[in-house]
C-alpha cells in the first residue's frame, strides 16, 4: 500500500502531547474501518505541528479515518516512499 506523511498546521490552540496521543489512539480504533494502518506519528509542540506517517490505499482513506475519529484532518498530505 502507499505510504503518506500528513502534516497538521492549524491545530486547536493550547493542543498538547496528551491530546495529541488520544487522537493517534482515536485513529487506531477507526483504522480498520478504512483498510488504513496509522503508523508513527511526531509532534513539534514548539511550532504546534503534528506529523502522522499512515499506510493506506488512497489519501482520501488516511483522511477518514482522522474526520470519523477526531476531526482533526490534516492540512497537508504528501504520498513517500521510504529511503534505505
């Protein structure tokens, strides 16, 4: 399956790590639903960006799975490919 690297820009104000990690569980739960497999995801809490490195079909599946799970649709995403 491809791999995409979402970015969130433009998240709530005065989002933290905790609310950061129960939106990656709220995910988890949702995944399957959409053939989706959130992998990692990274949060730069200087700049209040938030980055999810999903495995899915399509990019219209990454992004259900965070509108059905927590709302918080990313902003930006990029199909990748892993480097060696």
């Amino acid at each position: 399956m491809p791999l995409f690297m979402d970015v969130h820009e433009t998240l709530p104000e005065g989002t933290t790590l905790a609310d950061v990690r129960g939106a990656h569980a709220a995910d988890l739960a949702t995944q399957e639903r959409h053939g989706v497999r959130y992998e990692k995801y990274w949060v730069d809490e200087a700049s209040g960006r938030v980055f999810c490195l999903v495995d899915a079909p399509d990019a219209e599946a990454a992004a259900a799975v965070h509108r059905e799970a927590h709302g918080l649709v990313a902003d930006r995403l990029f199909a990748v490919v892993e480097g060696d």
